[in-house]
C-alpha cells in the first residue's frame, strides 16, 4: 500500500504487506530527515533517519528513500505488523538552525489489519 | 528506557488556573529543549525553543505571556501555561538533543494531555 501525506492521510494495509509512506518537504535548506511513529496518547518514537548527502538508508524493516531533486521522502515498512499501526511522521532539521529543532510534516495514519 | 521524561502526563485543570509541565533530560544534560503543541489528528507544532541560563525563543505568533517557558538546569525545562482556557487544550511535548553536531538525535517526551475546563 502506498499513501501520498498530503493527499491521503491514510493507509490501510494488510498484515504481511510492505507499506510505503510519502512526504513532501518544502525547505530545500534541509538537510537531516527524520520518520517518527507516535502511538495515541505518547510521543513521537525515532523510527530511522537520513542526511541530505544519502539518497537511501536502511534499518530493520524500515527503509527511507530521499530525493532531494523533489523533495520528496519515503518509509517503506516490510512485513506490515498489526504493532505497526499509528501515525508516522516525517520531520526536518533546516542547515543552520539548532539540531534537535525540527519542523514536522503532515503525518499519515497507517493502519494494519490482521 | 526513556530518556526524556515529561510530567504529568494528563492534566485537567478549571478556565483561569495555570498549569506547568515538566520536561527532563535523564542521563544527559540538554542545554537546548523544545516544546511542541499538537492537536488531535494534527501534527506537532514547534512553540519555542528552550535554551537553558537565557529566555526562550518562540516561534511566530505563540504568545510568550501565555506559555513561559523556564530553564534553569541542564535537565530540567519547565512549561507553564498561564489563565488557562478551553482553546488551550491540547496534547504538548518537548524534546530534548542528545549529541554533538551531526551526531545529534532528539528524544521526546511521553507528552502532556491539558484539559481545561
């Protein structure tokens, strides 16, 4: 399944399935991503990030893919779990400003269904 | 286990009254922590950058006498929202770095639930 953030704020996926998060940034100045998962009622959990000289980075399960040329950046989740479930966001740190100063996308809801 | 520990988590408070929220670095000092504002379904919004030993920076259009933020440890930052309102309900969360340049991460809070009444 695929979502597009500022379209389509949400995904419905099946257990099993790779999901595939987009967002869009508009500050080319931007140069560290981050992807964050935030259950209901807690703060954002660190899922992966990248910085602007990479254009891929992989973790456990998790891959983010960033084209600066656009930019655009996505998660791809693999295996979708039913634990999964929540809201993702994508968030970026301008070049220059504090490190840890982030500003946030517009979030998509991804669901799992068992 | 957490690193960033945020207090209380839920908070119902009368129209009027203020309230303040914590936010403290556990193993690490955080010279520099952030506040943020997030309404339901909405994403989080940077209120203010906290900046230990000196005032803190708001961000456009959030009202300084409303929300003062106090930061005077390493570890701790302090959000107090003042006469509090129905409009001020909301979900806030800090965040602290961890780090050193680009080897910097931010950790979050749990997150504070404020309902005023």
């Amino acid at each position: 399944g695929e979502s597009v953030g500022l379209h389509l704020p949400t995904l419905s996926v099946q257990e099993g399935d790779n999901s595939i998060i987009n967002c869009a940034y508009s500050n080319s100045a931007s140069d560290y991503f981050i992807w964050y998962k935030q259950e209901s009622g807690k703060g954002p959990q660190f899922i992966i990030d990248i910085r602007s000289n990479m254009d891929k980075r992989q973790g456990q399960r998790v891959t983010v893919l960033l084209n600066k040329t656009v930019k655009h950046l996505s998660l791809q989740i693999a295996a979708t779990q039913p634990g999964d479930s929540a809201v993702y966001f994508c968030a970026e740190n301008q070049s220059g400003t504090s490190y840890g100063k982030l500003t946030f996308g517009q979030g998509t809801i991804l669901t799992v269904h068992p | 286990g957490a690193v960033v520990s945020q207090h209380p988590s839920r908070v119902i408070c009368k129209s009027g009254t203020s309230v303040k929220i914590e936010c403290r670095s556990l193993d690490f000092q955080a010279t520099t922590m952030f506040w943020y504002r997030q309404f339901p379904k909405k994403s989080l919004m940077l209120m203010a950058t906290s900046n230990e030993g000196s005032k803190a920076t708001y961000e456009q259009g959030v009202e300084k006498d409303k929300f003062l933020i106090n930061h005077a440890s390493l570890t701790l930052s302090t959000l107090t929202v003042t006469s509090a309102h129905p409009e001020d309900s909301s979900f806030y969360i800090c965040s602290a770095p961890r780090g050193v340049n680009t080897n910097t991460e931010a950790f979050f809070g749990q997150g504070t639930r404020l309902t005023v009444v």
